[in-house]
C-alpha cells in the first residue's frame, strides 16, 4: 500500500467517530480499519472522490465498537513510549512466551534478547523507552522471520502449492500479500495470533498463486485448500486483539 497524505477528520455535524482517510494504489474498494495505533481509517482507491463520511455513517455502528475494543491500547500509545514497554511477550503462533526484564548495562545500543534462563532482556539504556522498543522491535522482526518462514515452507508443501519466495515485513495494513510473481508477504505480528489463524492467512495468500483476485475462482480454489476458510475469514477480522501495542509502536 502506498499512501496518500492523509486528511484527519476530527468528527462530523453527526458527531461520527474520529477518522482518518488515506488513498491507497492497490485498494479496489473502500474498506474502514481501526488498529491502535491509528484509530479508524478509511482506505480508498487512489482513484476514489466519494463522500468518506457517508462511509463512516454507514458503517458507523461496527467503527465504534471496534474502537471501544482497542480503546486501551489507544490510551497506552497516547502515553508515550514507557507505557508501552511490555512485561511480558507471547507468540502464540508457536506456543512461546517470555517474562521481559530490563537489565541496565553500559552497552552502547540497547538490544534484546531471549536467554536459556527463559527471560526476554532488554540490556542497555533501559531509561530510554524509545531505545528499548526499538530494540523489541528488531528482535521481534528476528524472531518473525525465523518462525513464520519455515511454517509459511511447510504449510505451502502440504497443500502441495507453490510459490517464489517469502519475506516477513513490518507491515501494519495488511497480514499478508501475494504478488504477481508470486512472492508472499507476511506482517510479523502474525506471529501473536493462534497458529490456526496463521496457518489459514497463510493458505489464503497461497490460493493467490492460481488466482489473484477476489473472484468467485479464487474462493473455490482456497475451499479446496482450506475448507473452513469463510469461518477463518471473519476471525481473521478480530484477529488485531492479538497484537500488543508495543508491537507497533
């Protein structure tokens, strides 16, 4: 997705949630958002000069309670960076969590990594909470790719699909992508949703490889490689509770 600048709407004479518009190359339809980080955003296609408020009012209902479910974590990001910094971190994707201790140490970068003594350290200028997530972060893409790569191998060879490459990105617009060569994306917070989930994001993007639109083709071939994909797909909707706020911080 490559966004336009985008136009903040603080409310309408209707007192519609506060949202965001922004314009993106590979939307075909308008679709509303809400993440933490964020708040509620209207994704358009670039070609678009609809009315976004209608949009909001129409789907105004879903928007707000959407943003009640992430309301805390908007708190936490409206905080500042300390807020955020986690006591513990769970990627449930492969059943692996750890308590975070922050150890001060004269390092000149502050990294972060998990130990045989089953903690998760952060070490270095832990009174810097910007340079602590920041270190999350980098062993979070770490981590991400180390997981999500070889799962993404193994589901593609049992559903006996092929593909060209795969790459982990911190994306926060989508949990995945196919492109026309048919290199998969996937977002590293995946790796905090159930690996059920994960497992049929992943089949999802794979149906892409034999049909790249949304057609009524495309849904017979992913029915074929994964059965309850239409049960998946609404879970998937809610699947951002997943994902800690530090995560896209």
């Amino acid at each position: 997705m490559t966004p336009d600048p985008a136009r903040a709407r603080s409310g309408s004479p209707f007192s519609l949630p506060a949202y965001t518009v922004r314009a993106s190359r590979r939307a075909r339809h308008v679709r509303l958002t809400v993440t933490a980080r964020e708040g509620l955003v209207v994704v358009v296609p670039e070609a678009w000069r609809g009315d976004p408020s209608a949009i909001v009012a129409e789907k105004r209902a879903w928007a707000e309670r959407a943003l009640s479910r992430v309301a805390e974590a908007r708190a936490l990001h409206a905080a500042g960076a300390e807020a955020l910094l986690p006591e513990r971190v769970e990627l449930r994707v492969a059943g692996l969590a750890w308590p975070v201790e922050y150890r001060a140490t004269q390092a000149t970068r502050t990294s972060a990594r998990a130990g045989a003594d089953g903690m998760l350290a952060v070490s270095g200028d832990i009174d810097d909470a910007d340079a602590c997530l920041a270190a999350l972060s980098r062993w979070l893409d770490r981590e991400a790719r180390a997981l999500l790569l070889p799962m993404l191998a193994q589901v593609a060879a049992d559903a006996g699909v092929s593909y060209a490459g795969g790459r982990v990105r911190h994306q926060r617009s989508r949990w995945g992508s196919c492109s026309a060569r048919s290199t998969i994306s996937l977002s590293r917070n995946l790796v905090f949703l159930p690996p059920d989930l994960v497992r049929a994001l992943m089949l999802h993007e794979l149906g892409h490889t034999r049909v790249m639109n949304h057609s009524r083709r495309f849904w017979d071939v992913l029915a074929k490689l994964d059965p309850l994909a239409h049960e998946h797909r609404a879970q998937m909707r809610e699947a951002a509770r997943f994902v800690p706020p530090w995560a896209d911080a």
